[in-house]
C-alpha cells in the first residue's frame, strides 16, 4: 500500500511509510560515512513539491536540507544531535500541504 502522506528512503534501501519521529531518528542513526550516507523525506506521489534530507559530512554532524517549493523555501543547515533533527523535520513536516488531508481550522472564543 504505499504511505499515506510521505515516506522516508535511505541510500542503502530502506523505507518507511509515514515515519513517526522515532522511525526518524533510527534512520538517521544509521547512517554512516560508507554506503548510507543519506536519507530522503517526501510525500509518496509524482513529482512531489518538498522534500526533506539528512547527510553525513565528511567531518562528523550532518547537512540538512528542507526544500518546498510551494512555499519558496531552501533551507541548508548542519546538526550534530540526531534527536533534534528527528524532532525538526517531524515539525517541518507537519505543516506541509498533503492532498485530501483535511485542514486545521481555527476556532474563534
């Protein structure tokens, strides 16, 4: 069946539909600076709009790129805590647009 929002793809195979932050963040532990250097966020459908990455660097942390573009954004930066970019990109990647998901309104008191 396939994610219903999003999946998350390392260089080495391995997939997650709709990863939770923890899911995240055992992805990005893996990683290393050999044969899975990376991991991609993105929705699961055609040319998807964002997309999210976590890389390795040369000397120890790692690049993340947020990109959507929808909204123009380009964001690079670079991390060492594993659990703060699981956390970020969980946050980011909420307040992504997904068709058919329904809208958060806003009650007035």
């Amino acid at each position: 069946m396939g994610a219903q929002y999003y999946g998350a793809d390392s260089e080495n195979g391995d997939r997650i539909d709709d990863p939770s932050e923890d899911a995240l963040f055992m992805m990005i532990s893996d990683l290393n600076d050999s044969d899975n250097t990376f991991v991609v966020v993105q929705p699961d459908e055609d040319d998807p709009v964002w997309f999210a990455s976590v890389a390795v660097l040369d000397k120890g942390g790692y690049e993340i790129v947020r990109r959507d573009t929808s909204r123009k954004e380009h964001e690079v930066t670079t991390a060492t805590s594993i659990n703060g970019i699981a956390h970020d990109l969980t946050t980011w990647m909420a307040a992504r647009d997904f068709p058919g998901r329904p809208t958060k309104q806003v009650s007035e008191f």
